[in-house]
C-alpha cells in the first residue's frame, strides 16, 4: 500500500548529519544550535504521528524516498 505521507523541504540544510553530536533523538547541529531529528529509520506511520502531535518547526533528517 502506497503512504499518503508527503514532506516538502524547499531548502534542504547543506550541513553534514555525520558531523552532529549523538543526540538521543537524532543529532545536534552546531551552526544552528538546534537537534537535528532521525525520522531517517522511522516508519512513515511514526513520522505521520510525531507531525500530527508537534506544531513547533522541527529540523529532521529524511530519506530521499
């Protein structure tokens, strides 16, 4: 079954996950100040639901598909 889950990112960061500092929640990203989200192992059920219970701007790190 095909998700109806679609995530449009206009200006994808130019930041490296790799160079984050391990967050338990994903990773910290020094130039922004800001955690960095791993919905990248999320099931589109998990992401859907973190989006549905949080209005605030959120930085995450996605999959291409």
């Amino acid at each position: 079954m095909k998700s109806d889950l679609k995530i449009n990112i206009p200006k994808p960061c130019g930041e490296k996950f790799e160079d984050f500092s391990p967050r338990p929640e994903g990773g910290f990203c020094g130039a922004c100040q800001t955690t960095v989200i791993d919905f990248s192992q999320k099931s589109d059920a998990e992401i859907k639901a973190f989006f549905e219970n949080n209005s605030k701007k959120v930085c995450g790190r996605f999959h291409k598909e």
